[in-house]
C-alpha cells in the first residue's frame, strides 16, 4: 500500500510499555503510519492531520478537553490508568475507545482494530464545512446517562466504581428507556473483566421454551431438530460478563436453574449428561417491582435475593429535569455529525417547554426526538408532534396518555374543585400504598381488605402509579 494512504496515527503516549506495544502493533498491521508529537501536541494536529489520536490521559490533564474545544473531530483513543473518573472523562469527551494500563497486544488488538478497519475502509476525512467522516460510536456516545453532573448520578457513578472492580452480582433497576444496558457496560469497562466477552440476553424478546437453550446451550439430538452441539450464553461469556436485561420476565422453572449457576457456577445443556463449570460474572436489570413478583409467586424469592446483592437505580429523566438540556445538547451535537447537518440551537421556549415534558420514554426518546429535529430542522415541527402526547399539560408516565390530577400546572388560586381532586387523588394512593405493605403486595388480599374488586383495586394502582412510587423510592 502507498505511503500516502495509510492511517496516519498520532501517538501521544508517554508511558514507555505501552507506546512501545502500540507502535508494535501499528508496523504489524502494515496500513497504519506513526506521527510522533512535537513539543505542543495542538500544533502536531494541526501539522499533520492525523487520522486517529492515541493519547495518554493523566489525572488533572488538560490535552484531551483542549482538542475537542478546537472542535477536533479526529477520533481519539485514551489511554489512561485504571480509575473511574478518568475513564468517565474520557467518556465526557467523546473518546472513541479506552485503553486502560497496563495494555497488552490482546487489548490492544480488540480495541483497535475495528476503529482503524474503519477508517482504513472510509477514508473519509472530516472537510472545513462540517462534514462527517466516518461513522464511529465513542464511548461518550454510549454513556449519555451516566455523564451528568448532577448528585444523584455522582452518587450512581460512585456506585458503579466501587462495585466494578468486584465479581458480585449486581442488579439494575430503572424504567424502560433510562440507560440501564448503559451502567452494565460501564461497570464491565471498569472492571477487571473487560477484556473478555460481554454478551447480552434479553429475557423479554426471547420466547420460555427457547431461553434456556439460549442461555445454557444443548447437545445434538437433545431435541427435534438439535442436529449439532449448540453452546450457550454462559458458555460464550466464560471468563466475562452475562447481561440479563428484563429479567423479571424469565419463567419460574427457569429461574431454578439460573439460581444453580449463579450459586455453583455449574449447569447443564440440554441433552447433557455431565455439567460445564463457567466462570462468568452476571449483571440484571428489570423495570418491574422483582419484590411484587415475589409476593405474588412469579419471581423466586432466594433468586431474588441472590441477584440483589448490589442495587444501582437508575431515576427516570422526569425526576432529572436540570439534566435536559445536558442531553438535548450532547444528542444534537451527536447526530449533526453522524448525519453531516448543522442546526440552529434550539428556541429558548422550544426547550423550556421540553424540560417541562414529562419523557415516558426517558432517555432514549429524548435521544430519538434530537435525531428527528437533526433530519428535519424545524423545532415547531418537533414541538407539534409532542404536543398530541402532552407536552403542554404533562404526560402519562406510563404512557397510556392518563390524566393524573397530581400532575396538572399549579395556578395561584386553584379552584375548589381541583383541590378536592387532588385530595381525593393522594388519599387513595396513600391508603393503597399502606394496605400493600401491610399485606406484603399481596393485591387480592388488600382488595379483601379495601373491600373493592381486584380488577378494581388493580386499575387503581396503574392509574395511581403506585408501582412507580415504590420503584423510586418515595
């Protein structure tokens, strides 16, 4: 391959093992050039125009944060040692992969090879009036949830630190669209597992009778069909993570033997007439109450237990309001890329009106919104289409377009009507809420109690969001 055609690789790496690996691996791959930083590291940029930067980044260092306010959109790979706030920068900062000290070829070679085949596939580079280059997706992209600065998600962040470098198991709380899979990935990137698998089951999306294959594996002729050896999840996560979103939808026979692994770290495939010992570290996540399914006998009470050894609840972004426009900025900034457009910033009273809205989506709705007022450029548009799900008046949470008097704007003199609404509105919950710790979430004997139908009582709790009470903490 010419010269002039290979990636141009900045390699701002001070310590010595490690810039020495990675030029190693640079020669290796034959398409990738070295440029060695001069004395200012801005100048060198500018100069050459690197394809990609390797930077080692230090606590208190400044580097990475000045490139980007030059508006660099070179994709930068931070090295970094191994602490949470680095990383979390780094994140911040839109790096498009984290190495963390000390590296090895292993590291560097899953890290590194997918950005540079991009790259070396593109050769897009990014022109003075804003266009994209290629598409990547850094890491500051994956975490918008987690990056605020706000006390709650310092506290969820601090969590995440001090559990990460551990094996324990840690269950994720939080409604749908929150980032959920997003505090999964960042505590197997900070910990000592990260070079091994990460892999996913979405308990919801897989059908009963097809998950324990899925998650376990079977033998040839173990059923109709099985006409060779299959591994299973556990088997392809040995040595890594095991991600079980939505698990609140796993059957019950299941839940058994997932409660066998997690307690031997042995199982079975299906057909299999000895067990397979894994070494795999596993990570929950539900949006369900797991203690009302124990109540009601859905949920094993001990797999609970065993899955609940740490907690990290992630809050919905209607209880984050001083954090949207944090969002709304970082996603439009995102996809002005991703898509090569250059919008105007939002109407002050376009985004006054979107922290007042009240997100049943969460994260990931405000994520898509940003992403369509990108493409079509006109806020009023945006604004119209959430108007017909309650943007002026506040929206379900749940999403089935309710109106709760709790949630109707407060004028100075409210009418007597709307305060008797409102008291009515808040006895019924508070009395529901006491009756089902009273009976332990055991609704058809709190429906006894209140002397009302259990349809009735049921339709009271969704209609009161005593769920999501419970499930935030108030």
């Amino acid at each position: 391959m010419p010269e002039e055609k290979k990636i141009r690789a900045l390699l701002a790496v001070q310590e010595v093992n490690a810039r020495s690996a990675l030029r190693g691996y640079l020669r290796a791959r034959g398409d990738a050039s070295e440029v060695r930083p001069g004395a200012d590291i801005l100048q060198t940029v500018r100069t050459h125009d690197p394809d990609v930067i390797l930077l080692e980044i230090q606590p208190g260092s400044s580097i990475m944060s000045s490139l980007r306010s030059e508006s660099c959109r070179i994709p930068i790979v931070a090295i970094a040692p191994p602490q949470a706030d680095l990383a979390f920068e780094a994140a911040r900062l839109g790096a498009a992969a984290l190495l963390t000290l000390p590296i090895n070829q292993q590291e560097i070679s899953s890290r590194l090879a997918a950005l540079l085949d991009s790259l070396g596939c593109s050769r897009v580079r990014p022109d003075k009036n804003g266009g994209a280059g290629p598409e990547l997706r850094p890491i500051g992209q994956e975490l918008p949830g987690l990056l605020s600065p706000s006390p709650r998600m310092t506290e969820i962040r601090d969590t995440i630190e001090k559990v990460a470098t551990t094996n324990a198991t840690v269950l994720i709380r939080g409604e749908s669209g929150v980032g959920k899979e997003i505090a999964a990935r960042m505590i197997f990137a900070l910990s000592h597992r990260s070079e091994k698998p990460f892999v996913k089951v979405n308990c919801a999306a897989i059908p009963n009778d097809l998950l324990e294959s899925e998650l376990f594996g079977y033998e040839a002729g173990a059923f109709t069909g099985a006409q060779r050896t299959k591994p299973g999840k556990f088997e392809l996560a040995d040595g890594g993570t095991l991600f079980l979103d939505e698990i609140g939808e796993m059957h019950p026979a299941l839940q058994a033997k997932l409660l066998h692994v997690l307690q031997d770290g042995e199982f079975a495939r299906l057909g299999a007439k000895t067990d397979t010992a894994v070494d795999v570290r596993v990570l929950c996540a539900t949006n369900k109450l797991l203690e009302h399914q124990v109540s009601e006998g859905t949920f094993r009470e001990d797999l609970f237990y065993r899955i609940n050894v740490v907690t990290v609840h992630i809050p919905p972004l209607r209880e984050r309001r001083n954090e949207i426009a944090l969002f709304i900025r970082h996603f439009v900034e995102k996809y002005s890329t991703v898509y090569g457009r250059m919008v105007a910033p939002l109407p002050d009273d376009t985004m006054e009106a979107l922290i007042q809205y009240q997100w049943p989506g969460n994260i990931r709705e405000l994520e898509n919104l940003c992403k369509r007022y990108v493409i079509v450029g006109d806020s009023t548009q945006i604004v119209r289409e959430l108007s017909s799900h309650g943007l002026d008046r506040g929206a379900d949470p749940s999403g089935n377009g309710a109106w709760h008097p709790a949630e109707l704007p407060v004028s100075p003199e409210p009418a007597l009507l709307e305060i008797g609404r409102r008291a009515a509105w808040n006895a019924e919950r508070h009395a529901i809420e006491q009756m089902l710790i009273k009976t332990r979430w055991n609704r058809r004997e709190a429906a006894r109690r209140l002397q009302v139908s259990y349809k009735a009582l049921l339709n009271k709790i969704k209609q009161l969001e005593v769920e999501t009470s419970f499930q935030n903490g108030k």
